[in-house]
C-alpha cells in the first residue's frame, strides 16, 4: 500500500545522482530547464528513494545549482524497492516521450501566450524554428487582415524628430541617410540583427490614393546613386546580420554597385513574383519585384530557414495596394524575417513605409526598429500598429500617447 506522500524541502547538497542513470542533459537543457524555473518556480518536485539517491529530477538539481538554489521541494519515495525505483527512472522519461502534439491547438497556444505578451517563449523549450514553424501556422489566413492600413492623413500628428514607442517596436521620424538617427532610433550601443528595407525606387512613383501620395526621394535623377550610398551604410555599420534591400529593376544595377561600395556582399537576388501586373505602356507588364539579399562584407550572417527554398518567392500583392506605392504584403516580409532571425531578434527598416516591417516582426515576436522620414507615412505606421494590437504608441521622452500628442498639437488624429 502506498504511504501518503510529502512534499518537504531538502537541501540540494544531500541530493544523490544517480551513478547508472541513462539520461542525459546537455548544457543547453539544462539552461532551458534554468529559465522555466526562474519564470514559473521549482513547481516539479523531485524525487528521491529512502536513501537520498535520484529517481526523477537530475535536469531540475543540475539546473538548481546552476541558479544557486539551496533547497528544493523533493518526494521521498520510500516505499519503492531498488528494482522499482530503477524502473521508475526509465518509466517517467520514456512514458512522456510517448506523447504527441495536437499541432493545431499547439499553434493556437503559442500564439496566445506570444500575443500576451507577459511570458517569454524562450521558457518554453522550443527551437526557434519550431517556435517559427508554428506560429506561421497559427497565423495562416490572417494575410489580407494583416495588408490592412490607415490612410495617410492630411495634417500629420507626427513631426520630424518625434520616436514613438509601439510596444517593444521603436519608430523614428527620421532620415535613414543620417546615422545618427539610425543610431539614435536603435539605441545607444545596440545593433541590429538583420535589416529589410525598400529604399524609394528614383521612378517617381504616385500611389493610387485620391490624393495621389508620392514617396519622399523618390525622383532624384542621377543624384540617387549619392542619396542611397549613405543609407546602405548607414544599415551595414549597425545590422549584425543579413539584409534585404527591395529595388525596381530599373535602378538595378545602381544597387548592386552602391551595395558594394558601401561595403555589402551581394548573396542572392530574390524575385517576388505577383499574382498580377500593372498594366502600362511597355511590351512585357512588369509581374515581379526583385530583393537584393546580402550582408556586410566579410561579416557572418545567421540562417534558420529550410535549405530547400528557392529564390522566387510567390505571395499576392495586398488586397489594397493604393496606401502607399511600393506596399509589401506582411507575409513576404514574415519569410525573410525567420529566416534570417530568431526570436526576439531586433529586425531595422531604414524606410518604414507604410509599416509592414513592423506587422511582420510584431506577429512574428521580433522586435522591429523602423524609421520614416515622412510624417505622414510615421503616422500611418503607428496608427497601423495600434489597430493591428489594441495598444497604444507612447512619444519617447514624454510618455504621451499618440493621441495625447495629437491633442496637444491641435491635430485631428484620424482613428
């Protein structure tokens, strides 16, 4: 008959392991299992046979004295013979590895405990990849909701120099070609761990809007090679990692070579291949895009995607594309970023547009670091950002809200 059983805690010194046991823990495990208690506390106790010896628990007493704990909470099991509590150390591990997911309610999960916001996903022992994996799922169908902006307004609440804080995102009104403020919007000392940015493409491209919305440095003639130069170094000097840079396949060869000069390494050319063309006065209408992927020169760049993907890359253009004119659906930009980022990573747009950068990190749990020289564009991003999550920008330095300032300015702040 099983006696009743007690939780009591034992100092972790007079814990024995196991000599034989078959288990093993790598030290990356053993972090894992450091950071669930240092979240959630030793919640499982360990167990133990009448002399003190190891039956359950070997990963949680090597993570306890990792954090320095000196007691646990442990079971003393007793009234186990040697021969049960030898098969009880293989029972417990291997009857659990007998379990499964349900993959839906899994994602479903997840994505909860990521939109909270209040638990890191770090805690919960899975891969970046599987954390990437599964979150995609969760998001799948949630494309045109995710395309969806505001308009730009009129009269602009935003004014140049203004950083807003969205959540853990940070978004400066500011000029890319000026490193100082890309410096300033990151944070002092800190880097970022990839880039995506869509530079303006020097066609002077309008919008489809009523107002007909046009993009700041986007008709520079030959002066555009000296405006972009600046920018990509501007990202090089501050990115970690890899970088796309979106480019109109007329000023093509200008990327390539200011890339260089400004101390990129051209890896692949990218083709966002789109469900339809813009019809024009050309033979061939053109139906794709083209991203330049690369890094800094001599720089190592980190790579989590699968090793089967290739360079064409087919997402439908956003329902409604007449918000801004080069508008990127979210789940183009959601590839590029677990692909080339984990978790939590800090993603920087030097062109922040009409704020996909910014979507995309947000859903998919990096952190996302934009700036927008025009101020009407920064306020169709915060506005965006806020719709998307309920939550509200705060201006740094103030700890104003966005509609606060708007009040403040006598501005009309659209909802």
């Amino acid at each position: 008959m099983q006696p009743d059983l007690v939780v009591s805690a034992l100092p972790v010194a007079a814990l024995i392991p196991y000599a034989e046991n078959a288990r093993t823990h790598s030290p990356s495990q053993v972090a894992q299992i450091a950071a669930s208690i240092a979240e959630f506390g030793f919640v499982n106790p360990v167990l133990v046979d009448a002399e003190g010896v190891l039956i359950a628990g070997h990963g949680r007493v090597m993570a306890a004295k990792q954090l320095g704990l000196v007691s646990v909470p442990v079971l003393q099991l007793g009234h186990l013979s040697p021969a049960q509590a030898r098969a009880l150390r293989l029972a417990d591990n291997q009857i659990a590895l007998n379990s499964g997911w349900d993959e839906a309610l899994l994602a479903a999960e997840i994505a909860r405990i990521r939109d909270e916001a209040v638990v890191d996903l770090d805690v919960l022992g899975f891969s970046g990849m599987e954390l990437d994996r599964l979150l995609a799922a969760a998001d799948a169908g949630l494309g045109e909701e995710a395309d969806d902006a505001p308009p730009p307004p009129v009269v602009p609440v935003s004014r140049a120099g203004d950083l807003w804080r969205c959540g853990e995102h940070r978004l400066l009104c500011g000029d890319a070609t000026k490193l100082a403020d890309v410096q300033r919007t990151l944070g002092a000392g800190h880097l970022a761990d990839m880039g995506f940015v869509d530079p303006p493409y020097n066609v002077a491209y309008e919008g489809g809007t009523a107002a007909k919305m046009t993009i700041a440095n986007d008709a520079l003639g030959g002066g555009f090679p000296d405006f972009l130069r600046p920018a990509l170094a501007n990202l090089l000097s501050v990115t970690k990692g890899a970088c796309y840079v979106c480019m109109s396949s007329s000023e093509w060869p200008t990327l390539h070579r200011v890339w260089q000069e400004a101390g990129g390494k051209w890896s692949s050319t990218i083709i966002w291949a789109k469900n339809t063309f813009a019809l024009g006065r050309a033979d061939y209408h053109q139906q794709f895009e083209a991203m330049l992927y690369g890094w800094k020169a001599g720089a190592q760049h980190y790579w989590c995607g699968a090793r089967d993907q290739g360079n064409v890359w087919h997402f439908d253009k956003p329902a409604r594309n007449d918000l801004h004119p080069t508008m990127k659906p979210v789940a183009l930009v959601e590839r590029a970023i677990r692909n080339s980022s984990k978790p939590r990573d800090t993603v920087l747009d030097c062109f922040g547009g009409s704020g996909t950068t910014m979507i995309a990190a947000e859903r998919t749990g990096r952190r996302a670091v934009l700036l927008e020289i025009d101020p009407c564009y920064a306020d169709v991003i915060v506005r965006r950002w806020q719709e998307a999550t309920g939550e509200a920008a705060v201006l740094d330095g103030e700890d104003r809200t966005f509609a606060d300032i708007a009040t403040a300015r006598g501005v009309q702040a659209m909802a």
